[in-house]
C-alpha cells in the first residue's frame, strides 16, 4: 500500500526577479511568503555585510565580495520535513551555503557545495526536524546524495533560512531561485491506516506479533511482508549493517529509528543508543546503517529500534 500523496505546503518561494538591476535584496519580499510551519507572513530579506544585489536573473555578488548573509525569518517546527530547492549559476570558486542563522549572526550550515560544483546548478536539502530539540538535513546536488548533516542544539535557537557566501571570489555567482516547503507530520497513510489496509487488516496494536515473529511496527517501519514470509531484515556487507526504511514511514515521520549496541547481548552492557558510525538515522535516504568497525573493541553486538512517535 502507497499512502496518500499530501501537497507540500509552500513557506518561502523567490525568483529574485522582483528588484531593479543593482538594486539591494534587503527589505525586499519574496513571492510567496506564508505565516505557517515556521515561515513568517511579514518576512523581508535581510542581510549583514554587504549588500546582495538584483541582477535582472537572480541574486548576484556583482561587485560585492564582502558579503555575508542573506535570510528569511524561520522557525522549524517539531516532526516536520522541509525540503529547500534552489538552483544558481556560478563561476569559479563558488561557496554557497544554505544555512540556518542562530541569535547573534552565527550560523549552522544546512548544506555547503564545494569548489567543484559549478555552472548550472541545481541542489535540494532535506530538512528533518525531530521531536526533541534538533534536526537532520541531507543534500541532493544535481540528483546526488552529496552529503548528510546531522546537527544537535536547540531547535528554538535557529531564527532564519537563507544564503551564505564566503567573501571574495567570483563575482559572477548568480542565486536563480529559492523555495521552502513543509510536509506536515501528521499525513494519512501511517502506521494505522497501514495497518487498516492489509488483508486481513492488522490488530493487536503496534507491538502485536506477526507469523514470523516480528512487531506489526517493525514490519511498517522497514516495509515488510505481514504474511509470514521475510527473510532477516538486515542486510550485513562487511562491518555496514543496513536496515531499509519504508518510504511511507520516511515521508510521514510517524516513526523514529535508532541503532543499540552491546558487548555482551545485554547482559551488563544494557543496549546503549549509539550514533557513532551511524548514518541517516532521521529523515531520508532509505537506509539506516551503522559501521560496526566504528565501535570499538573485538565484540559488537548491534540491534534496530523503531518506535512509534
């Protein structure tokens, strides 16, 4: 079964095309600017050092090499999945960060492309945020998994979203377009009406075995068959030990996945939650995976826990 298909809702949507060649980004507005899911209705583009400049295609440092920060107010709200697609052309050398700004001007890179990555451009940033106090983004560049940030501090501390840019440099940088989008945690096609939909429909609860063996949750969580006749869910490539997502669980955020790990199966080393080595353990891609060569030691044990939110 599929779940429903929700339409994003869009926060911030801009094509830079709203000022005169020259003219300052600041105080100017985008074209789409909505008061929900941590957007403001009333946002302007502000800036720090320097001036970001209307260049009749986009957003350009043309003559300006000393320029900082460029943002929108934001707020990322609890369980939410935001995705931020932007698309620029650039020449040499062309750092540009899209980040987060925290009290004070600091910022927390969202994601940053590298020297490498030039002419036309394309990027999308998976923005997770979790139910407790921080958030995981990871960056398609041009298709590409480029890289995958996870980043703890208090959610309530992030103010902004927009543009950083490392001073000096090409001048020919160009931002075409910037659009924030929010999927809602809360979407049909979970856990229960999953659960509803299966032949025959699944009781018993989330933590009510199947005829292998397995929590009717953990069969939703990594897209299981409910007719008893999985394999192991793992799959184990040298030290990677991956387990596979349901994509619906992903886009719904209905679930959180984690890694423990032991020396002993438990019996004085009580199952730790462990992040070290582990990978995509929020929000997309697919896989969540943990590099047990990374804990240490000459004995790892290492188990998945999915937990309905």
């Amino acid at each position: 079964m599929s779940a429903a298909k929700v339409q994003a809702t869009i926060i911030y949507q801009d094509d830079f095309m709203g000022g005169t060649i020259g003219t300052d980004l600041k105080s100017s507005v985008p074209d789409v600017r909505l008061g929900t899911y941590g957007g403001s209705a009333s946002a302007a583009w502000s800036a720090t050092t320097g001036d970001w400049l209307f260049n009749g295609a986009g957003v350009s440092n043309t003559n300006k090499s000393d320029k900082s920060f460029t943002c929108l107010p934001f707020s990322p709200v609890s369980n939410a999945v935001y995705t931020l697609d932007w698309t620029w052309t650039a020449g040499s050398n062309p750092w540009w960060i899209i980040g987060t700004r925290h009290d004070g001007w600091d910022y927390s890179s969202v994601a940053g492309l590298s020297n490498s990555h030039t002419g036309t451009n394309h990027a999308v940033v998976t923005i997770t945020t979790d139910g407790a106090n921080g958030y995981t983004t990871n960056m398609v560049y041009n298709g590409t998994l480029a890289s995958t940030n996870d980043t703890s501090g208090s959610r309530s501390n992030i103010t902004c979203i927009g543009l950083i840019q490392q001073a000096g440099g090409s001048n020919t940088r160009v931002m075409k377009s910037l659009l924030l989008t929010d999927v809602p945690a809360a979407l049909s096609g979970n856990y229960a009406s999953w659960a509803a939909a299966q032949t025959p429909p699944l009781t018993g609860g989330p933590s009510a075995v199947g005829p292998d063996g397995l929590p009717n949750l953990l069969i939703y969580a990594l897209d299981l068959k409910t007719d008893g006749t999985n394999g192991s869910p793992r799959t184990l490539t040298g030290n990677q030990l991956s387990f596979s997502k349901r994509p619906d669980a992903v886009t719904n955020n209905d679930v959180t996945y984690a890694i423990e790990v032991s020396a002993d199966l438990g019996v004085n080393d009580v199952w730790p939650t462990t992040t070290t080595g582990v990978t995509n353990a929020v929000g997309p891609p697919a896989t969540i995976s943990i590099d047990l060569s990374t804990l240490g030691g000459s004995t790892h044990f290492a188990r998945l826990v999915v937990t309905q939110k």
